[in-house]
C-alpha cells in the first residue's frame, strides 16, 4: 500500500491524529492537496512563525502560538471536511497544555470529519500520546516520480533528444534515496557546469549523497576509483560480481530478478577484501558506505539499538548502494556477547534480521578475519548470498599482482622486472605483502639514489615473514570449512 492509499483510508475511517515522518514538506504538502481534491476537503497549514498561511478566515492566525493552533481546529464549522497540517509540532508535545488538548480534540474529531496531521521530520512521541496518534511514513521519491522529474526538465530545457534511455535509467538509479528537491538543485549543478544532463551527472550526484552522509557518524562515504580487472586472483568471486552487475537496474526488476544481498568475505589480513568491497562499488556506479561496527556501540541504555537502526535508515534512504561492514569479526565476536549484558547479542540480532529480511537494494560485503570467533547465526544461509575464501595467491595469482603493482609503479619499464622469478620466491605470500615487498625495495633504491631492480626486491621477500607463517591454524580451519562446501574459493 503506497502513501496516497494509506492516507486516503485513515481519513475515510476518522482517525483523528496522523503523524507523518518526512523531510520534504513541499512535496508532501502538494501530495496531500492532490488527494484532498479528490476527497472535497479543505486544507489548513500552520507553522509556528507564520501561524495559519493562506487561510481565508483569519491569516496568521495562531502566530507563535501552538495551543492557539489547535484552538482554531475547534472554530472551523464542524461539518466542513478539513485538515490541519501542523508543521515541526513534536517540539510542543512534551508542553502538559498542547498534549492535554491533542488528548480531548482527539475525542472531538471522532465525531466530525476534521483530521490533525503532525509534520515532522523526526518521530518523537510522548508515552502518553501514543494511543491517539497515527503514525505514517511518507517515503523518498520512487523511481517512476525520479524519471517523471528528469523528463520534465529536460523538456523544459529541450534536452530530451540528447538523453539516452540507458542513461537516463543509470541516472534515475543514482538519484533514488534523494528529495526531489536535491535532485533539481543536484541536476541544476551538472546544467551549470556543463551544459547538460549526462554520465558525468552521476558522479555528481553520487558527490550528493556523500553530503548526507557527511551529516552522520555511523557511515562514511567512499569515494573509489578501483577495477575488479586490477585485481589479482579471485577469478570465482570477480565473475559472480559480474554476473550480478545489472541487477539493480530496471530490467533486471521487470525481469522479475530479486536483488542480490551480499557476500561475506573471508580470508587472512591483506588478502584483497577490503579492495573487493571497493571495486564492486565503483564497477557498478553505486555509492560506497563503509560501517565501523564499533560505532553502533553507546555508553546510555538503549542508544546501540537505536544506533544501528539510524544506520539501517540512512543505507536504505541512499540505496541501491554498496554497505561495507569492515572486520565485522571483531565486534560480533562472541566472547564480546558475554561481556556487556547483552547490548552485542542486540545489535546482532537487530543487524542479521535486517540482513535477512530487507528488501531495499542495498548490497552488503562484511570482511571477517578470524571466522570461528562469529556466531554461528550470521553464517546461515540468507543472510549472505554466498560466502568466499580469499586464500593465499596462487603462483599464477602472484605472477598477475607482481604484474599489476609494478605497472603501477613503473608503467613504462615494468617488463623489465623478472616476474617469474619474484612469483616462485613469493610462496605463501598475500597480494598486501607483495606490494610491500616492492614498496620496500622502492625505499632501499631510493636511499642510495639509483633505480629499484628484482634483485631489491627479492631482499624485501626474503626478509618478510608472511602472516600464514604467523597464524597457520586460522587458514587450516577455513581450509576445512571450504573443504565441506560450507564456504566457495574466490
């Protein structure tokens, strides 16, 4: 049931005290007197520094005056269908007065066809409110009212011939978690600097979101130029995410595809997890949210639940995007769970029912280091689409990333570098360690200021201990979980 359905019923069955949580007043106002036309009622709109706007009887009434506001519901005639659309009012609920007289116009409009609407764009409700107060969600623009929105500026600016479908659809999906009213000033920013409505606007209106985010401390925003092609090993995992590529786009939902959940990443530090999580975000145009799980914990009871449910409010309100829980391993660990009375076991609990039961397109890759340490919970089936092993490189694996980083350092002279040899004496060594190794030889070369060789490198090898020679029971327990099938190689 949408928005303009549920609200059409609950004025039809008198429920006399609606709440309507939103951040963009203008379009819901234009809403409700969209439906209001249908229903032949009357719309009265207040706020507290120009009380009553537009109102035929008395304007400006109720200035600076939230009971006089509701007093004024009392003097309209009884048998006039009305509303009363009652901006930023949670901040007088807590006032014995305005709550008092909510309490008895709530008994009164059970008898006459006026409705209360509370316009806010934060849900607070005291205790002894809640039972006379409705409360409904009035979501973010959908994709068909994003679509409509571009088609009329471009119309109106007489750019619809040069705006392809399929970039119109590439733009529609990275405008979904915005107001409209961002979406107008975030296109009136890409007309401004070029001209035109085009690929290059995504990018800027993914640099939108990043403002929202900005306004929080759960999330932060990533902004991420890596290719799953500069990646090295990982063939298994680096083909399912390309399989999954177009999943979110309007096709693949008419084709009646269910959008992936995500994948839960395995593997020793330095293995390319957390540059798997940055690649896919960056291959599918989608915007990257990374979650330090440390930051939904609080000192004051209560606060962590809240925190995670903010986080879950804000990922959905940007999505589709891409969620990156980092080392989620070391906050849902279980000896923490018998440690703080309980507050960890919430927050899981709350976190992996979101996971399973979601339904926004919002793609979560978690990266876990020490797999044992989780509970068993979150490795069920559903939370995770699938889970994968980043193992230690293969010879071929190390050829590929030695190839890749040295490319990267040294673009013009990197085949003269012996890749073969530095493969074979990398044995056991992560794609972290690798770069390392030629980072090291970079500082030796550097000091006795002459060009780095394979031989500076192979120094850095042999003086490294890799980290399976440190932990070697961590990798032979996922190696007995990848074994049974319970976990794919990536």
């Amino acid at each position: 049931m949408n928005f303009k359905e549920e609200f059409s019923i609950l004025l039809k069955a008198r429920y006399p005290i609606i709440y309507i949580v939103t951040i963009e007043e203008d379009r819901l106002e234009y809403t409700v007197r969209k439906i209001l036309d249908t229903q032949l009622r009357h719309l009265y709109v207040w706020d507290f520094i120009e009380g009553y706007k537009k109102n035929p009887i008395l304007n400006g009434f109720g200035k600076r005056n939230p009971l006089e506001a509701l007093e004024f519901i009392e003097l309209i005639n009884s048998k006039t269908p009305s509303i009363f659309l009652l901006k930023d009012f949670r901040r007088f609920l807590k006032d014995l007065l305005i709550s008092r007289k909510l309490r008895n116009l709530s008994q009164l409009l059970k008898i006459q066809p006026k409705t209360i609407v509370l316009l806010d764009s934060q849900l607070e409700i005291p205790l002894d409110l809640r039972e006379n107060i409705t409360i409904v969600q009035f979501q973010l623009p959908t994709t068909k009212e994003i679509k409509d929105e571009i088609k009329r500026l471009t119309r109106k600016l007489h750019l619809q011939g040069r705006l392809s479908s399929f970039i119109l659809e590439k733009i529609v999906q990275a405008c979904q978690g915005l107001s409209l009213q961002r979406i107008r000033r975030v296109l009136g920013k890409s007309l401004a600097i070029s001209s035109k409505i085009n690929q290059s606007s995504i990018r800027l209106i993914l640099e939108e979101k990043r403002q929202i985010i900005n306004q929080t401390e759960l999330l932060e925003f990533w902004s991420i130029k890596e290719k799953l092609k500069n990646i090295g090993g990982a063939y298994n995992l680096k083909k399912w995410l390309i399989d999954r590529a177009d999943t979110f786009s309007e096709q693949a939902i008419n084709y009646g595809l269910i959008t992936p959940k995500g994948v839960l990443l395995v593997g020793m530090q330095g293995s390319g997890k957390s540059l798997i999580a940055k690649a896919v975000a960056y291959e599918w145009e989608l915007p990257l949210l990374k979650l330090d799980v440390g930051r939904l914990f609080g000192g004051i009871v209560g606060e962590s639940e809240s925190r995670v449910r903010e986080m879950i409010n804000i990922a959905e309100s940007l999505s589709p995007c891409v969620l990156w829980v980092d080392e989620m391993d070391k906050a849902f660990s279980q000896s923490e769970q018998n440690m703080d009375s309980g507050t960890t076991n919430r927050v899981l609990s709350t976190f992996i029912t979101w996971l399973s039961e979601k339904t926004c397109p919002v793609f979560v890759i978690a990266t876990v280091n020490d797999l044992h340490s989780l509970p068993i919970e979150i490795l069920r089936k559903g939370r995770f689409d699938e889970i994968f092993f980043l193992g230690i490189p293969s010879l071929e694996e190390r050829y590929r990333i030695f190839e890749l980083h040295l490319k990267r350092f040294r673009p013009d002279t990197w085949y003269k570098y012996d890749i073969q040899k530095l493969g074979i004496n990398s044995h056991r060594f992560s794609g972290a360690e690798i770069e390392q190794t030629i980072i090291d030889a970079m500082y030796t070369a550097f000091n006795e200021k002459r060009e780095f060789n394979t031989n500076d490198i192979l120094l850095a090898i042999n003086q490294t201990v890799p980290i399976l020679d440190i932990d070697p029971m961590r990798t032979e327990l996922i190696q007995s979980w990848t074994s049974s099938g319970r976990i794919r190689i990536a």
